[in-house]
C-alpha cells in the first residue's frame, strides 16, 4: 500500500465521526474530579474484567483471583502482575474467543527489552487512541486541519538512495520525511523542505528532531511551529531544549507502547501527565531510576491485558502535586525508555530507532543489533524452534532496507543476548571507536 494510500486510509477510519464523538468525551474528562474519576475507572474496568470471561488465559482465573464480586478496582489489585515473556510465549491465549477476530489488527513490538512481541487490537481501540492523541495535541493548539511534517521511520523513500528529495506529500497536510538519511550533508535539504512545506506542527522521534534542531542552531537559523510531537524513543533533556530553540515552540512529548497499557504525556507547561481515562496505570516499586510503569488499559476488547509490566520507568510525583495547566490527570517524572544509539552508515546517514526491522517476526525471543563497523551489522537473535529461512530472509531485507547497500548485514542465532552493567539490555551496541555515545552527545 503506498504512503499516500495508507495515509488517506488511516485518516479515513481514524478520524472520521466516531473520532470526533470521542475526542469530544476525552475532552469533557479533563476537569474531573477524584470521586468522577473513581466512578469513571469502576465502570470502565467492570466492563473489561467481563471481557475477560471470554479470554482463555483469563477465563479459568477469574474466580481463584474473586473477579466480577465486589469494586472493579479492589478485584484488579488481587490479578496478579502480567510479564512480557508470558504474553510473548502465551500469545494467542490473550485472545478474546470468537470476538469479530477477522477484524482484529495485529501489531508488533521489540519492546525495550528487545522481545518481539504481537499484540490485537479491535477498531475501537484504535479510534479511541487517536482521540487520546490528539487530545494531547491540541493542548499545544494543533488542529486537525493544520499541516504536519512526519519524521518517524516510515519507508519513504528507499535507503539507497543518495541525494534528496527524501520526502513524500501523502495529503496536502501532511508530509512524510524519511529518518533513515539524516546525513549531516542532508540536514540544509530537509530543513528547506519544511520551509517550503510550512507545517503548524512536526511529529518525530526524539532523535531525528534533535539532529535537525541542531543544524538550525549552529546555522543561527530557527524554523517556528505551534509544536513539536516527540513519542517512541526517551525524550533526552538536551534534545528538548535544542528543539524547543530551534523550533520556538513547545515539545509535546506522550509514551505509550505497542500494547497500548499505559499513555503519559506531556503538557505545554512541562510536566509529564498520567492519562487516567486511558488506563488504569500503576507505578510499582522504587530504584533510582523510578517505578515501573504498569497498566491496564480500558480499551481494546480484542485483546484485553490486566496489570502489564512495561519494563519501563517513570518517577512517582508527590500526591497531591498539581500542573499549573490545570487538567485532572496526575502528575509523574519523565517516562524512561529505551535510549538507542544511532546506526552510523558510510555515506554519514544516522539511523535512530531500528525495531521496525522485527514486524512480522513471531519466534524471535530477543534480539540485539551489534554494528562491528560503519559498512557491517550483526544481527545477534535468540529465536524459537520454530525460527526458518522465510523468517531470516524477512528479517534480513526489512534491515538492508534501512540500512542501504553499503552496509552488510548478517544474522547470527545466539542462545542468549549479553546484558551489559546492571544487567540491562541494549538494542543497539556500537564497537565503532568514540561512537559509544548517547544521543545529545551526537552533533551534525
């Protein structure tokens, strides 16, 4: 499907009159109440523990765990913690039976940890999640009629290619720009692309942003917008600053993950919200990098998660703390993440965010990129029994497609990733001399 196909498609079903009737309803949310909040989770949660009857990991716990007796909210607190590994392994157990399944979308995730993982989600789910996007957006006064730059690791053009134009105009209001060629010599050709584009607002991982940011500054040059939309990588500090300079506007920086447990974001006055209406989120245990995030969202009948561990963190705020925006939803610490290192290619190119390579992948337990040189990746996976030559040469292409032709690729079947201090893993490790450097370290 081309880009501007998927983009009319997706602007279609996403934003079309059910969006609209929902964006209004998470809009009315945000000046609750704790007793209208507490009514709102006891309703919402009541219906998802019913859809759990229908669930076959679920189905057979629900009386040892005393669901559906009792407040929705007390019944959750006895679920016991759900891991990644266990919905990895169990997949197709998470399931609801029989519920409009042809219909269901299926996603995939490396997550942090770097274990693929396939997640289904109904189509109100995904309309609700829209809405909870651009609820977020319009705190910083983008509409849906305002232009959009996407800086986001699509496919637009191939990685081959070497000289601009590295961007596409899938609808008149937004246009598509590729993260894959962000060579320091090409950052000049995308900052006049946007110039000429002229978006109100530009969507981009982190990464990306920052490597523009940075190239408008040392130019002494600024490109304003209403705002910048930051999602899918930790939102570093230094980033955040250079691309609020180099843009004049606010970073509007939101988390979430593949399995759709959990969604923060931040305001325009700065501070990081728990999206109550969301999920039921939960921050568990301390460390000095904060609690782990975990969640159970209230949407998504096709397959429904209770108490999910993110394996990411975020700090617990002071209760009773409230943002100067004044909205209803907790304040937190900045979501921690996963902090990838770029990918370095011969031609200059810097390649953030590398987990598209895994879509489709289902036995794969973890896998790690390791670049050996600036023209050689090793792929190093622990895959399942399962794993065959159609599932190494999809992994294979879908890499050599980010990467381009000057960089060799190749797989190599481990029985376990090495975690590195702390025992945390990487998803990208660099043995390039001096390139072992985190992202705002990294200059055009």
């Amino acid at each position: 499907m081309s880009l501007a196909v998927r983009a009319v498609f997706a602007g279609f079903i996403r934003e079309g009159p059910a969006f609209r009737r929902l964006l209004a309803e998470l809009e009315s949310h945000q000046s609750w109440d704790a007793r209208a909040i507490h009514a709102y989770h006891e309703k919402a949660l009541a219906r998802v523990l019913r859809w759990c009857a229908d669930v076959p990991y679920y189905s057979g716990r629900l009386a040892e765990w005393g669901l559906g007796s009792g407040p929705a909210l007390d019944a959750l607190a006895r679920v016991p913690l759900l891991d990644k590994e266990t919905l990895r392994l169990r997949n197709m157990e998470f399931r609801t039976r029989g519920w409009r399944n042809r219909f269901a979308h299926e996603g995939h995730t490396s997550g942090t940890t770097g274990k693929p993982i396939r997640c289904w989600r109904d189509g109100r789910s995904i309309v609700f999640e829209n809405a909870a996007l651009w609820r977020v957006f319009r705190w910083a006064g983008v509409s849906l009629s305002d232009r959009r730059a996407l800086l986001r690791g699509d496919l637009v053009v191939p990685a081959s290619r070497g000289e601009p134009p590295f961007w596409k105009l899938a609808t008149p209001n937004q246009l598509y720009l590729s993260s894959y060629h962000l060579a320091p010599r090409h950052l000049g050709a995308y900052v006049e692309a946007l110039r000429r584009f002229a978006p109100a607002a530009i969507q981009a991982y982190p990464s990306s942003a920052a490597l523009v940011a940075a190239w408008l500054l040392e130019c002494g040059e600024t490109l304003p917008v209403k705002a910048v939309l930051t999602s899918s990588e930790t939102l570093l500090d230094a980033q955040r600053d250079a691309i609020e300079r180099a843009f004049c506007a606010p970073v509007i920086d939101y988390y979430g993950n593949a399995e759709r447990t959990a969604m923060i974001a931040r305001c325009e006055k700065g501070a990081y919200h728990v999206l109550w209406d969301y999920a039921v989120t939960e921050f568990l245990g301390t460390g000095d990098d904060g609690s782990e995030i975990v969640g159970t969202p209230l949407e998504n009948r096709a397959m429904p998660l209770l108490r999910y561990r993110s394996g990411d963190r975020a700090e617990r705020a002071p209760r009773g703390e409230r943002c100067p925006c004044g909205r209803s939803f907790p304040v937190c610490g900045r979501p921690e993440g996963r902090r990838d290192l770029y990918i370095l290619t011969p031609d200059g190119r810097r390649i953030g965010r590398m987990d598209h390579i895994f879509k489709g992948l289902r036995h794969i337990r973890e896998a790690q990129i390791v670049q050996k040189a600036v023209d050689r990746i090793v792929l190093l996976a622990v895959t399942d029994p399962a794993f065959g030559e159609p599932e190494r040469e999809l992994l294979l292409r879908q890499t050599r497609e980010r990467v381009g032709p000057g960089v060799s690729v190749t797989l190599e079947i481990v029985e376990a990733i090495p975690r590195g201090p702390g025992g945390k893993f990487a998803a990208i490790v660099s043995e390039l001399r001096g390139a072992d450097v985190a992202h705002e370290e990294i200059r055009p």
